[in-house]
C-alpha cells in the first residue's frame, strides 16, 4: 500500500515535467479548455464530470471553490492524465484490463482495488446498482444484467458491466474501457482509476442506504 509520501512524490514528479510543457498544447490533446489571463494559464480538466482546475506556472490542481483539497490519487490521476496523453481518439473498441500492457502482472491489484468492491457492493442488487449509476453521470448500457459507461477523462471511458447470478453461478462483475486507453494513462493508473469509478458508486450508494 503505498504511503502517503509516496503519493506526494508522485505529484511532485509530474508537476515538475509539466511545468516544462505548453498548457495550450496539453489542452488540445487532452480534450481541456484552455484559459490565460495575465501571466496565468489554466486547464479546465473533466474528472468524471466533475471540473477540475489546473493552474500554470505551478501546476497545482485546484479543489471545487469552497471545498478541501482534493484526493492525492485523484490528483495524481489529473496530473498523470494530462501529462501521458497523446490524443489518441476513441476507437469504439472495448478491452478488459488484462489487455492493457502489463494487465496480467497487475491483475491481483486491479480484482482488490475495483472488480471485487463493485461484485461485493453490488452484485446482489443490480436495481441499487443502475439507480446510483444514473446520479454518478453514467450512460446506461445494455451489456450484461446491467451496465453504465463514466467518462473519467474526455478520452477515457470506464464501462462497468455486472451479470446476476443463480442457482449455478455467482453474481460476475468486470469493468472494461476503450482500446486506446495505454495511450493515455499507465496501467497502474489505470488498475487506480476502475478503483476510482467503483468508490464513487459505493459513497453513493451508502448514502442512499442512509436516507431510506
């Protein structure tokens, strides 16, 4: 489990290449509006459809006004997005994360960190699960028993496909994305990112819980 130090340094490294890149560049390939005023540039950058702002010269990414200072690993996620993308577009072809370089290695970090929460929060209850689906901005598919596509990033979907189960077999879960995904974040990121997906869906649905 990696420390909190550790996460401080990751920001550090990526702050300090991209402070050595052109926002206006990164913001064309990264599908992020792009804002200059004065000496000041800005990235609008969508984080599951929630804005996020990152600040040039000192490349620091800004909390919601009013709000705390967001997540070390979503920051890091921002950070690492904006600084691996080649803007590659969308192919329209799905893979799971054992496709992506390396997935097989990290493939027992990717079952603990994402597919097993999502199976054991909602596997049972696949009503509960397109209902928090639909209030986190996901697009309702048609695979599986249920299913919801996040736009984590403009260039990189995260689909959650769920199977009920029966009397023979278990419920089954598995969280895909678009072929082009390596071209814009690593496959750790990636393996961090489904667990990101998974954790909003849980907060929320414990919330619902809550009010009944």
């Amino acid at each position: 489990m990696p420390r909190i130090d550790d996460y401080k340094a990751a920001i550090a490294l990526a702050v300090a290449e991209l402070q050595q890149k052109n926002p206006k560049r990164i913001s064309g390939l990264s599908r992020c509006e792009y804002f200059c005023q004065d000496t000041r540039e800005w990235l609008v950058v969508p984080y599951f459809g929630q804005p996020r702002q990152v600040v040039w010269p000192e490349v620091k990414v800004l909390p919601p006004e009013g709000q705390p200072e967001l997540p070390l690993t979503e920051q890091i996620l921002i950070l690492h997005y904006l600084l691996r993308t080649t803007g590659e577009p969308l192919s329209g072809r799905e893979i799971d994360f054992r496709d992506v370089p390396e997935g097989g290695f990290y493939w027992s970090a990717f079952v603990s960190r994402a597919k097993k929460p999502l199976l054991e929060t909602f596997g049972h209850d696949l009503d509960l699960y397109l209902k928090v689906a639909g209030a986190a901005g996901g697009v309702i598919g048609s695979q599986g028993d249920a299913s919801a596509t996040f736009p984590a990033f403009p260039l990189v979907p995260v689909t959650h496909v769920l199977w009920r189960g029966d009397e023979e077999f278990s419920p089954e879960a598995n969280i895909l994305f678009d072929a082009t995904i390596p071209q814009h974040l690593s496959t750790e990121d990636i393996a961090a990112l489904a667990g990101a997906s998974v954790y909003r869906l849980m907060g929320l649905a414990y919330k619902m819980r809550q009010s009944k």
